[in-house]
C-alpha cells in the first residue's frame, strides 16, 4: 500500500469552463423564470407580496440546486446521474415552497410552485441537453477529453482502448496502460497506439504522480478482492476516478 500523498491536480481547463456554462446559463435561466413569473402571476413587479413570493422562490430553489450538487464537476456533460440531481432539486424545492406557503399561511404561492418552478426545471434540463450535445460535438473532433490510465490484461486494455475510440460521447482518451508482467522487457512499449507506462503493481505509483483523471481497472487474475481494496485506498483523496470492470466487481463482492 503506498504511503505517498496524494497529488491534486486540478481537472483539465475545458472541464471549468464547462462548469462555468452550466452555472451560468442555470443562473441567468432561473433569473428569468423569476421575472416572468412575476408578470405572470401579479403583473406588479415593484409589489411587495409579490417581489416577496420571487425572492422565496429563487432562494428555495438555489438552495435546493446546491443541495443536490447540481453543479459538482464530476456528474456534469456525462451519465444520467446529472439530470437525476437535477430533478431531484427542482422537485425538493417545490415541496420546501409549498410546505412553507401552508405554515406561513400566504397566499398566491400556488403558481410559484406548480407552474414557476416546474417551468424553471424544464428550460434547466433543456439547456443541459444543449450544453450537452455542444460538448459531444467537440469530443467527436477529439477535444474535450478525459484523460484515462487503464490497467487489466492485455486483451482487456485493448478492447476498452478500442470502446473509448467508438463511444467518443463519453469523452475518454487512453493516455496510458499497465499490463501483466515482472519487468519492462516482458511488456510491450504500447497498445494500440497508447504507451505502456508500467505494470499492474504499478498503478498506484502512476496515479498518484498525477496527470490521470480516471483510473479504469480492467479484468485480471492480478485483481484480488485485497488488491482492489489496497488501490482504492491509495488512491483515496487523489483526482483520479477509479473505475472498476463490472466482472471484478462480481468476483471480489
């Protein structure tokens, strides 16, 4: 088990910028769902009750967003998990609203929670699905990528290699594998096109250095349930996302 530090290394320039997008376009978006919610249902955008119902709402409804990080750099332009929190937030913030209207006993908060807020979530999710397929765009033409260390059998390293060249939406690029073997003359000097930059025992050490935003296990004898939990661990507080093959999984329990 290493006992180095771990290095943090800060996520690649397109992944901030992205974030930023995101946050952007959701902050701009819910300010404007506000303003129009405002002349929709009062039509008095200097009246106190209702410039009071809008203020509620939009804070309700950040606070929500933030709760159910909406906004974490690791869920943002891949998977579902981003529009399952997403969801989650807007649905967390319509009930918050609504029990606070009935123990404040204000009116007028009834088109706040079933038309401002539900509203607000759509032109969010459509926005993100925009943002989305502008990022997929840029991963066909190679940019945009997430830089990945693959380590498991040779037969394995090179299936997921040629996946990631495929599924390019996903935005992984093999930088690096470690494969089977005792010293360097027993391993090839790359797969595939991607360099072999150690062996199996190795990917600790590699991981920690730096450089890898995700660290994907492929299936092994080397792979024990021990191994696997000695890299977890070492890799416990680095950037790097470890990633593990369903099979092992299986295997290990």
């Amino acid at each position: 088990m290493s006992t180095r530090t771990p290095v943090k290394v800060p996520g690649a320039r397109w992944e901030s910028g992205y974030r930023r997008a995101v946050l952007l376009t959701d902050l701009v978006l819910i300010a404007v769902s506000v303003r129009v919610g405002l002349v929709l249902t009062d039509g008095n955008l200097a009246g106190r009750l209702p410039g009071m119902l809008a203020a509620m709402t939009a804070t309700v409804l950040l606070g929500s967003l933030c709760a159910c990080r909406v906004w974490e750099q690791r869920v943002l332009g891949q998977g579902v998990e981003e529009f399952r929190r997403l969801g989650h937030g807007v649905l967390v913030a319509a009930v918050v609203l609504g029990l606070t209207a009935l123990a404040i006993d204000v009116g007028g908060f009834r088109p706040w929670v079933f038309g401002v807020i539900p509203a607000t979530g759509l032109c969010l999710l459509i926005s993100r699905r925009a943002l989305r397929r502008v990022l997929h765009a840029r991963r066909r033409r190679g940019l945009s990528m997430h830089s990945v260390l693959v380590a498991g059998s040779l037969d394995e390293v090179v299936d997921l290699i040629e996946r990631t060249r495929r599924e390019s939406n996903y935005g992984w690029a093999v930088s690096g594998v470690c494969i089977p073997g005792a010293t360097t003359a027993d391993r090839p000097r790359e797969v595939h096109g991607v360099p072999v930059v150690g062996g199996l025992g190795d990917v600790s050490e590699l991981v920690l250095r730096g450089g890898y935003r995700v660290v994907a296990v492929a299936h092994d004898a080397h792979w024990t349930r021990r191994r696997l939990r000695d890299l977890a661990w070492d890799l416990e507080g680095a950037s790097a996302e470890l990633v593990v093959a369903p099979a092992l999984l299986e295997v290990t329990g």
